[in-house]
C-alpha cells in the first residue's frame, strides 16, 4: 500500500480549505442548505481543564442532499449536532461558523433567535429516542396540533386536518393519533416524532441517532423514510454510529474521528470500490460482521487528552514518524497515509 | 448441557411474554438467538441465567433440574452462567469504579485474595488500562464501560455466557472487540454461548448456530429446527 | 459541571443562599454548644424587679414576666429543640430507611403488611398520634422524641422504599445476583449506599420538622415541663403578655424557631440539588 500524501496534500493550516467547494453532489446553483467553517467546540472543566469535543469541522450540505455523520460514540458527532442547534452547556465555547442557506448564524444567534425562527423551523430535529421525546401525557394529536399551532399559525377548525395531513405525511396511521406515547411501539412513536419535525418544514432535517437501539427492520425503514423527506428543498444531516444504516441512505459520508473530521467521501465510493481513504474508515468498514469483523486494536483517545499529531496514530498500523504532524484536512481526507486501492486515481479534484 | 423446555414466563402470569419457549445449547456451542425487541427473548435470557422464575416449563443445567432462582438458587449454580446486559449504564453500579465493578464478584463470593491477578489478567482482555480502572462508570464511554461489564461477567470464569443485547448500543469495531474476547474466552474455556440480539448479521456471524424467537416459540418445537448454518 | 447549565445570576444567587445559610446553621451550633458553659449566668435566675422589660442594653431581648432574661433564655430553649429535633430527626430516618429498605427487599407479603400498616398510621394526624404518645408519659425530653420520631418515619420508609424497588429491578442488581452476591449484600452493598443521599436529605429536612414538633408539643403544654426552657414553652408562657402588648417575649423565641428552620431547609435544598442526577450529567459526549 502506497503511504504517499495526495500530491495536493497541503501542508498549510487547515483553514486553507475554507474556499474549497465542497466535494461530491455539489451545491449546484443554490446555496448550500448549511455551511460549516471551521466549527470547533471545546468545553471548560473544573480545575482549567479542556475538552475539545469538535475541532476545526468543515463541510457543506446542498439541498436534497444527505450526509452522514459517522464515528464512534464519543467522537464529538452529538456535541456538533448540539452546536447547530445552540443547545451546548453553559460551559462550552464555539469557534467558526455555520450558516444556514438563507444566512443565519447559528453559532452566534442568541437564543431568542434560535427558539423563535431557528428549531422546528429551519432545522427539525428527529431525536434518539422518541418514545422519550414525546410528551408522555399528551396524544400524539394534540401533541401535532400545538406544534402546528406553534409553527405554522394554523388556527380554529384547519388544525384538526392539518394534524392528520402531518401524520400521513410522515406515514403515521390516522387510527392511532389519539393514542399516547407509551401506546405506541417503537417504530410508530419514531414516525409521530418524524411527524413533528416534518411540520415546520425546515430546509435543513437533523436526525441525531434516530436508530440507536432498534431491530434491523425498523433501523430501514426509519432510514428509509428519513430519506424520503431529503426531496428537492431539503437536506439531511444523518448522526448515527450505525454504518449500515449511513450506507442505505446517505449521499455522502464524513468520518469523524476524536472530534475530527477525518475523511469526507462520496457514499457509492466510501461503501463500494475503490473504499474509504483514511485508515480508521477502512478500520470501521473492516469491523462490520458483513465484512471482515475485525475490530480496530485500542481505543479511541481521550478529548480532553488528545495528542499532538494525528489521533489516530496510536491505532494505525500504518503511522510513522511524519503522524507526528497533525495532519491538515483537505476537504476529502486528513491523513498522511492515504488508502489507495491499486489501480486508483491517485486524487481526486 | 443448557436445556430450557417450554418455558413459560414474564411479568404477569395472566400475560406472560414468554410461551412454551424451548431452547437448548450443547457445552462449547454457540447459539444466536434472534428477535425483534420486545419480543420476550430478554426474558427468556434471564430464565436461563437463573435470574427471573418463569411460571411454567423446566431449566437444565449441567445435567441438574434447575429448582430456584436468584437468591434461591445456590451461589455455584448462579456463577455457573455469566451475562452481560444491552445496556451497560444500566448494569454498572454507579458508584464503584471500573476495578471495583470487575471484581465485585469475587469478592461476592469470598474470593477477595484473587482480585488483583484477576483483574491484572482480564483489563488488558478487554481493553481496559490502568487508569480506566480507576474511572467511574460517568467518567467512560458506552463502550469502555460495556468492556468492564463483560470482564465482570467473566472473573468467575462462568461455564456458560449469556450476552443479551450485549452489543446494541455500541458502534462496529467495539463490537468486534467485544466479540473476539468472549470467542477468545470460548476457546480457552470451552464455554458455551448464548447470544441474543436482533441483528442477524451479526449473529450469523458470531454464532455456531442462530436460531429465530418465533422456532424458539413454535408449538413444543425443539430448537434444533430451522437454524441457519454459519461459516 | 453541575453548575454548567446555571446563568451566572442564578449561580450567584444560589451560592449566597448556601452560604448564608451555612453561616446561619453554624452560629446556631456554636451558641447553643458554647454559650451554655461559657457564659456564666443562670437562665432561670429570677429577677421580679426587672419583670418585662422591654429591649436593652442589658437584655438585648428584653425579660419575661418574671424578669429572666430572654436572649439566654432563648439560647437554652434553641438547645433543647435542637437538641429533640436532632435526635427525633436522625431516630425516625434511621427507622424508616430501615422498614423501607426491608419491606422492599423482601417484598410479597412483607411488603404488603408493612406498607398497610404505614398507611394506617399515615392516615391518623401524626400531631394526634404524637400527643397519644407523650400523654402516656411524664412530660420530659425522652417521651416528646420518641413521640416525634415515632410518627415521624412513615414518609421516610416510604421514599427510601420506592427508591429500593426502582433499583431494585435494574440490571445492575441483576448482575450482582448472578456474581454470586448473597441477599444481604444486594441490600448493604448496592442498595443502601444508593438510597443514603435520599434518606439523608429525608433526615435534614425532618430536624426543623421535628423541631416544630416539639414546639407544638410544648405550647400545648404536652412537651416538656414548663420551667425547662424550650421554644415552644417561650412562645407558650408569652402567650398572655402578647395581649397586653409586650411583643419581645413571643418574636424572639418564634425567630429562634423560624430563622434556623429556613437555614437548614435551604442546606438540605442545596444538597437536593447535588444528588439530583440530572444536574450531574454533565456532557452529551
């Protein structure tokens, strides 16, 4: 295997890829959906510490698009799903940018701005667990009718058919809007919280771990349905430790690695031949029982640890001296020690 | 031998969520058993790790009938089956560290003078260092916490495992990781294994043989039916 | 990290609220512990020349109707009521984590007979219950703690017995049963110590209660024997003199009584919130 850098592999700072265009699909003619720069979280503990859940992520969603968040859990994917909704602890710091399309910072919104024209509006949320994210007390119904009240202005006698137009849309069965949350099996009660971030018709739908913990089955056909809703306007940010579930669904993959954006690929090419580029991904591939089921050897670093140069390095059986260097992000790959399969382009444009 | 014979068991007798259920597992096999959650075969895992009394329907294990369970089963039989739960926040104390919670059982058991070679010997198995050890279950992740869960259900050194969801909530190469070591602790010790869970493929996988809730369920059908064989 | 989702407004707050009330609970030890032997004056020293006098430079909370003075009067009433409420507070908690923690471990039909029984005796006003008990015997310290312990432990088992059966159906449990865990350590090792923040709590919020208790008790003349000075007597034996306007000998003993109440019920809500699992889950990481 080659352990030769791509002959663009910058050796300047990372934030030389701020004026790249971003990879694969492309943003077309439109703006892209949401626009990150840069975006870094870091947490302040007691005693001075720091933890940096997210460094220096960059990456652009078009619209119709989905992309798909991988990474172990601990990685830093929620912290970064947690920013662009500006629902970060008190203790946290956020450097960078992310736009949404029609301009708006999230990062530095306040949160008026955020709770009045950002959630369920520009971005719906379909949470991890949405048995816990329902009002336990409250019908699915009524639950749809307050937030199409909230959201949408629908008053008087148009919100009983609004709420039934809701539900159909995210394929809910009109049978079962009066019953609670707890009535519900698991698959239902994750179609009645899709329901709810369908309302405010957001251009932008982020679905944080929406399959952690269910049967296979479901895991499709939640995905499947996420991906339905990605349709002409709208884009999906997809959070998920679940590989299987990114490659039925995403147009692209971003590989995160201790709070880094290790590899940004082109799903078809990620999943398929040639494979991932950074040796992690290939690592995770390999680990799936319908591959090789070999896990990666060790663990992943501490974030509030991290070590100079390539995090990965202490994993790799490909690290050298040269991991010593943190190895910059180009917009597809950040990784001295790119995997080629023979035969490969050596790089992309 | 691990014979469980339409076993009958749940929560309210009027409903169990587990009829006639029948399953056997020869010493050193491995065998899948595969269900949509919810189904009862978490249940069914607690029934044959001596864990939950089912209304109906015999336990063997190692050749004996089981009478009791939990505190009414003798302390060998109970430590004969080794389980690691799905959710491993759930199935730590939170207040031990990771040392305290992999030795637990020895120490249950008045077998204090082990501890340290044990859990010298089981931490690198698992993947654990030193200073994870002294860490407490908020201080780690899912999976880092899921390794000492599984080093918990082996320091016994159990003749039979039972993995019940064990890798649900973790990412692909945990998975893997976790998998070898309970294969590798197979080998050396010629235990068996039953492994449950929904995802097929990974059973499949893992498995010596899987076999599905509803053959497991089917009316008085032993398990030996409709497997599917593994390579 | 627990501090993490406060605004800085509120965390101020908060802190100043602990502190004070901190610095309040830690005067109230040291004077009713030190003023009793250092000050060498006698609470019941009687002087008919100065009956009811009203604030001074000398009897900064004025005397009685028998001219004794009231400030040390109060200190030596405070130490008794603390002194029951402490005792009465820690024996009920310690009783009902007990019968709690038991009926829950066991379950089925002891479960059953203890908790129709806690609802039986919940059901009777415990100021009653506790009355019941104290008529039956001469007034003292003793009787008015057992009787506050006695009717006091009921909410205590009950909070320390859903705490136990909600742990006691987790996984953990589960794993140290199949350890090899005996009946007894299940309770002792992981039970118990997951309770103790509760039914501490349960133990701090029950002193002012218990506090009130012996006052109540006192001022219906059922507490402790009138010439021993304790809040509810001051309060009971100024009763007269509020009608003829004398207010010093009703406020001061009621401030004894209510300001140490409001310091230690703020302690104990600090410590709720330290305990409250939800403020302690730090990142989403």
């Amino acid at each position: 295997m080659s352990t030769a850098p791509g002959p663009k592999a910058p050796m300047s700072p990372a934030s030389d890829s701020d004026t790249k265009p971003p990879e694969g699909s492309g943003p077309g003619p439109k703006p892209p959906v949401l626009s990150v720069r840069g975006l870094s979280v870091r947490f302040r503990m007691r005693g001075g510490r720091h933890i940096a859940a997210v460094s220096d992520a960059h990456f652009d969603l078009a619209a119709g698009e989905c992309l798909a968040l991988v990474g172990e859990s601990g990685c830093g994917k929620s912290v970064l799903a947690s920013a662009l909704l500006g629902l970060l602890p008190g203790n946290a710091r956020t450097s960078g940018s992310a736009l949404l399309g029609d301009g708006t910072e999230l990062l530095t919104a306040d949160e008026r701005t955020l709770a009045r024209t950002v959630r369920g509006r520009r971005i719906g949320l379909v949470p991890q667990s949405p048995a816990a994210h329902l009002t336990p007390v409250r019908t699915v119904r009524a639950q749809l009718e307050e937030t199409l009240r909230e959201l949408t202005g629908t008053r008087g006698s148009a919100v009983r058919p609004a709420a039934e137009r809701a539900a159909a849309r995210a394929s809910f069965p009109a049978g079962h809007l009066d019953r609670y949350p707890h009535e519900l099996s698991g698959g239902l009660a994750q179609r009645a919280a899709t329901a709810l971030a369908l309302i405010g018709d957001a251009p932008l739908l982020l679905a944080d771990e929406p399959t952690t913990g269910l049967d296979r089955d479901l895991v499709e056909r939640t995905v499947d349905e996420l991906r339905r809703h990605t349709d002409g306007d709208r884009a999906l940010l997809l959070i998920t430790h679940d590989l299987a579930a990114a490659e039925r669904i995403a147009d692209r993959v971003a590989v995160m690695y201790a709070g880094r954006i290790v590899e940004l690929a082109d799903a078809e090419r990620f999943f398929g031949q040639p494979g991932p580029r950074h040796p992690y991904a290939h690592g995770l591939l390999d680990a799936l029982p319908e591959r090789a089921f070999v896990p990666i050897p060790g663990m992943p670093p501490e974030l509030g640890a991290l070590p100079e140069g390539c995090a990965f390095a202490a994993r790799c059986g490909r690290a050298d001296d040269r991991c010593a260097v943190l190895p910059p992000f180009d917009g597809r790959l950040a990784c001295h020690h790119e995997v080629r399969a023979d035969g490969e382009e050596p790089v992309r444009a | 031998m691990l014979e469980l014979t339409r076993v009958t068991a749940g929560y309210d007798p009027r409903d169990p969520v587990v009829r006639e259920a029948s399953l056997s597992i020869a010493p050193g096999e491995s065998v899948g058993l595969l269900g949509p959650s919810g189904c009862g075969k978490s249940t069914l895992a607690r029934v044959a790790a001596l864990l939950h009394r089912p209304y109906a329907g015999a336990v063997v294990l190692d050749g004996e009938p089981v009478r009791g369970w939990r505190h009414a089963a003798p302390r060998e039989r109970r430590t004969a089956v080794g389980v690691v739960f799905q959710q491993p926040r759930l199935a730590a104390d939170p207040r031990l560290t990771l040392r305290e919670l992999i030795a637990q059982p020895l120490r249950a058991t008045g077998r204090r003078a082990e501890v340290p070679d044990r859990v010298a010997a089981l931490a690198p198995a698992v993947g654990l260092t030193a200073e994870l050890l002294g860490r407490r279950p908020h201080e780690v992740s899912d999976g880092q916490l899921q390794r000492a869960c599984l080093a918990r259900a082996l320091v016994l050194r159990p003749r039979w495992l039972i993995c019940d969801e064990m890798t649900a909530m973790l990412d692909a190469s945990t998975t893997a990781a976790l998998v070898e070591v309970v294969e590798s602790y197979r080998r050396d010790s010629g235990a068996g294994l039953l492994a449950v869970g929904h995802d097929r493929v990974l059973l499949e996988r893992w498995c010596d043989r899987t076999v599905g809730w509803r053959t497991v369920c089917g009316a008085g059908g032993t398990a030996q039916e409709s497997m599917s064989p593994t390579p | 990290m627990a501090e993490a989702d406060l605004g800085p407004a509120r965390r101020t707050t908060r802190r100043v609220r602990v502190i004070a009330s901190a610095g309040i609970v830690g005067a109230v030890l040291l004077a009713v512990l030190l003023v009793p032997p250092l000050v060498q004056l006698d609470q019941q020293a009687v002087d008919l020349a100065a009956k009811l006098r009203p604030p001074s430079w000398e009897h900064p909370f004025g005397t009685d109707d028998v001219g004794r003075d009231l400030l040390l009067r109060c200190v030596y009433g405070l130490r008794v009521s603390l002194l029951v409420g402490i005792v009465a507070g820690l024996t009920a908690t310690v009783i009902g984590t007990a019968v709690g923690a038991l009926a829950a471990a066991f379950g089925g039909w002891t479960d059953r007979v203890v908790m129709r029984l806690v609802d039986t005796l919940s059901s009777v006003p415990h100021l009653l219950l506790g009355i019941f008990i104290v008529a039956m015997f001469r007034p003292g310290v003793g009787p008015v703690i057992v009787s506050v312990a006695l009717t006091h432990w009921l909410s205590t088992a009950r909070i320390v017995r859903a705490e136990v059966l909600s742990l006691r159906s987790r996984p953990f449990i589960d794993a140290a049963v199949s350890g090899g865990a005996s009946r007894g350590r299940v309770v002792v090792r992981h039970l118990l110590p997951a309770v103790l923040p509760q039914a501490g709590l349960a133990a701090v919020l029950m002193v002012p209660h218990a506090m009130w208790h012996e006052s109540a008790l006192s001022f219906l003349g059922l507490g402790l024997p009138t010439h021993q000075a304790s809040l509810g007597n001051l309060v009971q034996t100024a009763r007269g003199s509020l009608l003829a306007g004398d207010w010093w000998p009703t406020l001061f003993p009621g401030l004894f009584l209510i300001v140490p109440t409001l310091a230690l019920a703020g302690l104990a809500g600090a410590w709720r919130e330290r305990i409250n699992p939800r403020r302690r889950s730090e990142l989403m990481l």
